[in-house]
C-alpha cells in the first residue's frame, strides 16, 4: 500500500477528522469575525456550562474528553475574566460546580452565531433530508462508538 492510499477501512475515521478540522478552523475565524477572544476550548466549556448549569469539574472533563488538570486552567483563565464562577458543593465540600455569570450571556450569544454559520457553511449544499439523515447517522456512531456500547471482540 502506498503511503498516500489509506485502506478502505479508515476512509470513515479520515473523512471524520477531516470534516472536525475544518469545522475548528472556520469557528476560529468565524469567532474572530463576532469577537470572539477565546480560545475554541474556551467557548465550549462555556456552552457545557451553559447547557448544564452547576456541572461538576469531574463531569465536565468527560464531558471535553480532556484532563481534569487541563481544564482546571481553562475555567481559571474564564473565571478570571468574570465569564465563569466556581461554587463548592453544599454536599460536599471537595466539589468545585460551575456557573456562567450574567457577563457571560453575550459572549455565548457570539459562541452561538459564530456556531451557526460554522453549520450554515457546513450543511448549505444539504437539502433538509440529508441533513436529517446525516443527523441521524452521527447520533448511530456516536452511540455505537460510546463507553456503554458493548466492546468489539479483538481479530
């Protein structure tokens, strides 16, 4: 096999990779076009903040696939400029939950737009019947692809 031929079989995983590259990039200038002065990671602990208000830290760093230290820094940097406060648990005092701050509303509203015209951009060569069925295939692979779904046997 060629070093430029990828077999058959990572066709799905390059396409994949490939289309959430590209959607990355074009949030990164759409976000700058709205005035956007976060990072892309910035933006989407907000809209999992936003979605789940009083999110657990823990939960959280599931949630992004990423290091709990990593994102300790990330709601640092947005805690600092008053987007995001941290509340201990009255259950339990060793759990951080996360909040927006009122001065978060319209930095999410720009997270929003530029989102929109990411997807916009995205799907504007897809009638309503593709978009759905796209829909629809990526919730299959996700949950086929998810923690709960049984594992594959080795070959």
């Amino acid at each position: 096999m060629s070093a430029d031929a990828a077999p058959a079989e990572l066709e799905l995983e390059f396409l994949v990779r490939d289309v959430a590259r590209l959607m990355r990039r074009r949030f990164e200038q759409c976000g700058q076009e709205f005035g956007l002065s976060l990072t892309r990671a910035q933006c989407f602990v907000l809209v999992h903040i936003g979605r789940e208000p009083g999110v657990r830290q823990s939960r959280l760093a599931q949630l992004m696939d990423v290091e709990p230290i990593a994102l300790v820094r990330l709601i640092d940097r947005l805690e600092a400029e008053g987007l995001v406060e941290r509340r201990l648990d009255p259950r339990d005092r060793r759990v951080w939950r996360l909040y927006l701050t009122e001065k978060a509303a319209p930095t999410l509203e720009r997270i929003c737009r530029a989102s929109a015209a990411v997807t916009a951009r995205a799907l504007a060569n897809l009638g309503e019947p593709e978009h759905g069925a796209l829909m629809a295939t990526l919730r299959q692979l996700k949950a086929g692809l998810s923690s709960r779904a049984p594992a594959l046997a080795g070959g």
